[in-house]
C-alpha cells in the first residue's frame, strides 16, 4: 500500500511539473506573433497578387513561407508585427515538391520560433497557429493534431514527402505560417487549408533551405500596399448610404478593382491605358484583381449594337456611384484611353480639394 502511495505521488507530482513547464495559450500566440510577417507578392505597378504568412527562423532575417505565394511575382514585400516594412527581398531557397521558400530580409535581431520535431506529436495534441487568413493579420487559432500522412493521401498535394494534418481553422492567407506545438515549438510550415482540414510540411523537412546557394533578389514591393479589411460585406443602412461623401471616398481611396461586361473592352486593355498615363501614377492608387480587397469598384461596358464605352466608379461599401462617362469610339483600344484620361480627371479633382 505505501509503495502504491509513492507511485502515486510520484506521478502526481511529474504530471504538475510537466504543466508547469508548459506555457498557456496566451502565451504561445504572444511570442508567435512577433516572430510571425506578412507577404505581399504583386504582379508589377502595385497591384497585389497574394497574401501570405510567414515565420522568422533565424535573428538575421531568415524567415519561411509559401512558395505558391511568391513564385512568379514581380515584386515582394515583408511586413513585421513591429509594423516595420521590408521592400528588398531575397530568395535563398525553395521546394517545389513541398511548397516552400525560404527567404531573406535586412532585419536583424529579430524574434523567432525555435524548430521543434513533428515526430513527438501524438493525436489529439493541442496545435497553434498565427496566419493572416483573409487578409486578418496576425489571427490566432487553434486545434488539434489529426495525423501525419503521406502527401499521396492528401488531395492535390503531390506525392514523396510527409504532412501533418490537424484542425486549426485557416483560410487563404494562411499559406506559409506556422503550426507550433503545445511547447510554443515550431512543427509545420502550413502549405495548405480546408473546411474540415488543414496540413503542414514537417519543419524539419524544410529547415535546411536557407542553406541553398539558389540566393535570388525579388522585385522590390515598394510599391505594393496591405488592403484595409471593409465592413463591404455587412450591409449598409440607408442613413450611412445618404451621408456619404463622393469627394471624401473618391480622396481616401487606395485600392481599384477593373470589372468588364464586354469583350470589347476588356479589364487588361483599361489597366494597360491607366499604367501609360503619368497622372495616374502620381495619385497613388492599386489596381488589384481581387475585389474583395479593392476600395472602388469601376464597371465598364459597351452596349450591343452600340460604339459607346461606358465606365461606373462605385464605392464597394456602400454601393454608392461616385463618377461615370462615356466615350464613343470603333474599339475598346481607342476608348479605353479616353475612359482612362476621365477617370484620372475625376480622381485628381476630389484630390486637389
């Protein structure tokens, strides 16, 4: 019996040990966050491509991410937690068999995740992870570890390599950030997401890519910018629709979103006559393919059995039309310059007030 009793408190006490040395919830997401940045990659002239996660693995700038995030992109822009903004990129490394890149900033001294071994997970551990899904910076979620599988076992992901699949809510966004364990450790380097299901490759598949002498400068992302997240997808009440300002929205506008109802003239060709026009560099606005992180909507149609091109600028939220003309002309090439010139026209007044 008394030998029974030592057991007992012998594991009793091991069990409070173990709870002490393990930090809480608050305290992982905390010390992540900091050691977690935002990846823009764009096509070239602002306009924003993708948004990705990525996580600091060295004090030296070193940090993970996605490689379907950047690869092809003209430009790459990092974003620390400090608010601190990295337009120089480097690539030192990728996996295209993982979809992984690792890459390089000139910070120094930076937070970072130490590696942990994904081999230690059991089933129904407790998983963590700080992504910016949707565009929401630095979200914290969390869930459990289901498995580690074979990359055959998961649809779409290729084949030869392990992945770890748990149930942490993530969403687009969340590419690249990290899956941290119940010890704040970092595990995965999330590649994918799905309703009922997310995966990571193992860390330490992937820990070695800084290593590579595959060091490449990215285009510089000076000239990209983070969408603000809009209330556009909540209903507007009549009373808010009746006081908005056309001149104030039209002044604080950031972000454009081209939108054609013809294949005479196609959302390219008014981009293309828009990038060609000194002015319109001068105001300062992104034209983004997404519209959902897209300030202004501008509709541009041309009528069947008609030569008239017209264009619509509508506030996204609240629906509000701002501006519109019209220029007829045979073809959208020759209209799409002077739709082009009017809508620089109506910016730069509502600037210039």
């Amino acid at each position: 019996m008394k030998v029974l009793q030592i057991f007992l408190a012998a594991t009793l006490a091991g069990r409070l040990t173990l709870a002490q040395d393990i930090p809480d919830a608050g305290t992982i997401f905390a010390h992540a966050k900091d050691a977690t940045v935002v990846v823009l990659a764009g096509e070239g002239a602002g306009r924003l491509h993708a948004i990705a996660t990525g996580v600091v693995i060295s004090p030296d700038g070193v940090l993970l991410t996605a490689l379907h995030a950047i690869k092809d992109a003209a430009e790459v822009q990092v974003r620390l937690a400090t608010g601190e903004v990295f337009d120089n990129v480097q690539l030192l490394g990728s996996d295209e068999r993982r979809d992984v890149a690792a890459l390089k900033i000139s910070a120094r001294a930076l937070p970072v995740l130490p590696p942990g071994d994904s081999a230690r997970l059991n089933q129904g551990d407790p998983v963590y992870a700080i992504t910016n899904s949707d565009g929401l910076t630095w979200s914290a979620t969390q869930g459990i570890f289901s498995a580690t599988r074979s990359a055959e076992e998961v649809p779409g992901a290729g084949s030869g390599f392990r992945m770890l699949q748990f149930t942490a809510p993530v969403a687009p966004g969340a590419s690249g950030g990290a899956l941290m364990d119940r010890s704040g450790a970092l595990v995965g380097i999330i590649t994918r997401g799905a309703t009922s299901a997310a995966f990571a490759v193992p860390i330490e598949s992937v820990l070695g890519l800084p290593a590579s002498e595959h060091h490449v400068s990215l285009g510089s992302g000076a000239s990209l910018q983070l969408p603000s997240k809009l209330a556009a997808d909540v209903p507007q009440s009549s009373a808010a629709i009746a006081n908005a300002n056309p001149k104030q929205i039209l002044r604080n506008a950031k972000t454009i979103c081209i939108r054609s109802r013809t294949a005479f003239l196609t959302v390219d060709t008014l981009d293309r006559a828009l990038a060609l026009q000194k002015e319109w560099l001068k105001l300062g606005i992104t034209i983004v393919q997404d519209e959902r992180v897209a300030d202004l909507l501008i509709n541009i149609d041309r009528p069947l059995f008609t030569y008239v091109h017209t264009f619509v600028v509508v506030d996204k939220r609240t629906s509000v039309v701002l501006s519109s003309g019209k220029v007829t002309a045979f073809d959208g090439t020759i209209a799409s310059d002077g739709i082009a010139k009017q809508i620089i026209k109506t910016f730069a007044a509502a600037r210039a007030q």
